[in-house]
C-alpha cells in the first residue's frame, strides 16, 4: 500500500500530544523510497521546531553500528568474531581475569561476556578516551561466568569499539565515518557535539517537560550510544542490513540467533550479532531501541517485506507512543499485527513470592525487592554516575506466572515485564530492563 504522508503527519502529531512527546521524528523505507515527517519543537525552552533533517541521539541504536563496523573487519579477514578480546588488546584486564582471557568479540556484541557493564566513566575528551575506559574495566566484575546469559552490557561495546580503534589505527569515530557513513552517504551522522552543533539538534526533556540537566553522555562511551542522526540516515543504514553488499557481503548473518533471552517480554525473544530478535505476526523483526539523557530511539526491520522503520524522540511517554505508531504504521502498511506487551492476567496468580525479596545490586542500579499482603515491588535506586540523572522508579508488581510478573509507574501506560531466576547452585538473578541483576541479599 501506498504511504499517505499527509496522514501520517497528522497521526505523528497526534500521538505525540497524546504521550507529551516535546518532539518526534519518524521516517521509513517502504514501496521502494524513503518517507518521512516531524513533529513538535527540539526544545521547549526556545520551541525550534523538529524538521526532516534534524538530528536527535539515536543512544545504545548505536551499538549495532558498532558490531556492523566489527563484522566488516571479520568479512576482511582482519579478525574472526571469535577471537578472543585479548588478542588484540594484550592489555585487557578485569577482576576476573580468566574471564577476560576468555571473552571473544562474540561476547561483547551479544551481551554474554558476563561483565557487570554498565559503566558510564568520563575519561576525557581526548583520543585516548577509549583506551582509558578500558582500562578503568580493570576492577569490573563478572554478573555471571563469561557465556552462561545473557545480560546487556554497555562497557563491553566500548571495548568493542577499543578493538576497532586498534584495528584500523584509528579513532572509533573516524572508523565510523570510514567503513559506514562514507560507503552510505551519510551526511547528517555525528558522533561528537561540535559536529552535531552545526545542524539543528534535539535535547532531551525530563517527564514533565523540562530542557534535561545535561545534553549528552561522554565521549568514553561513544561505541555504546553516541551516535546522533536523522531519522532518514538511520533508515538508509537499517537498509543496508537487508542488502547484501551495500555494507556487509552477508548482513543475514547478524540476524542469526546467538543466545535466548532470560527476560523474552521487553522488546525481543533472542539477540543475534548487534541486533534484538523477535517474530510479528509470523515474520521476523529485527530491532535496537536507544535512550539517553531525555530522548530515546527505535529503529525496527523486517526483512521478509523490506521495510524499514526510524522513531526519534526526546522526551514524554517514548515507549507507549513508539509502540502505538508503528502498531498504527505496520498494519496500514502490511496487515501486520504488533504484538501487545505482556500485561496483567485475566485471573489472579497466586505465587510464593518470599524467595524473590531482597537487595539485587549491578553497576549503575540498586534494587530493592520486598513484599506486603503477598505482592511484591520492586524498587529502583541509581548508583555512581547516573545518579541525577536517571530516576528511581517503582513498580508494583503483578504475577503473571510462578516467575514473571509485570508492573509500571504512576503515569505509565505500558507495563515492565520483570523476571526472577533462582538457579541450583544457590546463584539469584532479577531479569529487568535487559539486564541480568545478581541477588546480594
């Protein structure tokens, strides 16, 4: 079916007023051209308004770039995805430093080095901020043995991109511009903020609205979750994940399943090379969503009909209106239906929740679990750097089976799918928000 864009204008509007979206930015690839359309203001403290060809943080969406530049050096023969981490950085160390021998590049870009990764560390802006991330990892620990889960892992993508850096003896950044932006014609893809200043650009916004206390993450962390661009620019390079030789001889390949999920609800079943996995409506979707500090990216494709879709926004209830239009965009386009996120069930679930309270603690988040009358919630604290500038949160959880529950906060429509492990050999884990979350206490 034929893109109506005037209509689709007027629904990105609407949808962003309904979830107090400051500003939107929707483009997708379909019936063989790129569309797209804007909404709202790039910042409500001066109420620029979003236009095509504004830049917004595309956040962790950055990752998959990280793991495509990874993959075209793997094709070149300059290093196998397999090799261990070691082998190219001999100065790789953790506070297990089995485990760091033991972690290949596979590792890093699916999430199961087993690193409690979540280390947002300024190491400067200099060059060598990438070599001195890595070797701030030197005291990381491990949330499981190197292989054994899955569990999102922001530093293991910065040593990612530390190995591209030694590779092609260069800046991550320049590598970036080199093997992608260039062969893509990208022109309105930027990593650091003197080159995003001189487009119009998005800041993020808190939940009620207000311009957020900082503009962007540091330079340390750019591999993870640096990238800015147009919605436009992200389709064209989602594009060429289901072209054989645009990028990548065989970009099939990063769609292959490498691990299942513990936590199957929020957002994927499996997780391939760069990319989340899931199935709609009996065809595959490949997916990466993005949040930084009061803006967040989605970027989905699906490869059986070649469409292609970019959301950008910087603040408001992101995920609900996210959900809600490509829910509204994949039906008109495809008779396609998005699957709803696990809810409450239809009938109480009665669950022995004691063995689930107590203290779960990572880099980054603190988690307190307790219970009252039989129900549990659960209660998020940020630790270290992101203190002020990532929330609390608190949910009162609701069983769905003996170890899935779900819950949300005041104000959010969409529910939070939280799942409990207890393993046999006494180990506890609380799967939530990708991340796997060992019990202390």
């Amino acid at each position: 079916m034929k893109a109506d864009m005037e209509h689709w204008a007027s629904r990105l509007a609407a949808l962003a007023a309904e979830a107090k979206v400051p500003g939107a930015s929707l483009a997708f690839w379909h019936d063989g051209q790129v569309h797209k359309c804007a909404a709202g203001v790039l910042n409500t403290a001066t109420s620029a308004p979003v236009l095509t060809d504004s830049l917004f943080q595309i956040g962790s969406i950055t990752k998959v770039w990280t793991a495509t530049q990874l993959m075209l050096l793997s094709e070149q023969g300059r290093t196998t995805l397999d090799t261990p981490v070691i082998d190219v950085l001999p100065e790789f160390r953790l506070g297990d430093q089995q485990a760091a021998a033991a972690i290949t590049l596979r590792n890093l870009l699916t999430h199961t080095s087993g690193i409690d990764g979540d280390l947002f560390l300024d190491t400067g802006r200099g060059d060598d901020c990438l070599r001195r991330y890595v070797a701030a990892c030197a005291d990381a620990e491990q949330t499981f043995p190197v292989g054994d889960s899955h569990s999102y892992c922001n530093s293991g993508f910065v040593i990612a991109g530390r190995v591209i850096e030694q590779l092609t003896a260069t800046t991550w950044d320049q590598a970036l511009r080199d093997q992608i932006c260039a062969p893509l014609g990208l022109t309105h893809t930027w990593t650091l903020p003197e080159d995003v200043l001189r487009f119009a650009a998005a800041v993020g916004h808190d939940e009620h609205g207000a311009v957020a206390p900082q503009w962007g993450l540091p330079r340390s962390v750019g591999p993870a979750g640096l990238i800015c661009a147009t919605a436009a620019d992200v389709v064209t390079f989602g594009r060429a994940h289901l072209t054989p030789g645009a990028l990548l001889a065989d970009p099939a390949a990063m769609r292959q399943a490498q691990v299942d999920l513990p936590n199957p609800y929020a957002g994927g079943r499996q997780w391939g090379i760069g990319w989340s996995l899931d199935e709609w409506d009996g065809r595959q979707v490949v997916s990466h969503t993005g949040d930084t500090i009061g803006q967040h990216a989605a970027l989905w494709a699906l490869p059986e009909v070649g469409t292609v879709i970019a959301v950008l926004v910087n603040g408001g209830d992101s995920v609900a209106f996210q959900h809600h239009l490509v829910s509204e965009l994949l039906q008109e386009l495809h008779q396609l239906r998005v699957p709803a996120p696990l809810g409450p069930p239809a009938e109480p679930v009665e669950v022995d929740v004691d063995a689930f309270t107590g203290v779960y603690e990572r880099a980054g988040s603190q988690i307190h679990v307790t219970s009252r009358d039989g129900r549990l919630c659960l209660r998020t604290e940020p630790t270290g750097i992101l203190v002020g500038l990532a929330q609390p949160r608190t949910l009162d959880l609701t069983a769905v089976d003996a170890t899935t529950f779900v819950g949300r906060t005041d104000g959010d429509s969409m529910w939070d799918a939280v799942v409990f492990e207890n393993r046999p050999d006494g180990r506890s884990y609380l799967h939530y928000s990708g991340r796997a979350t060992p019990k202390i206490s």
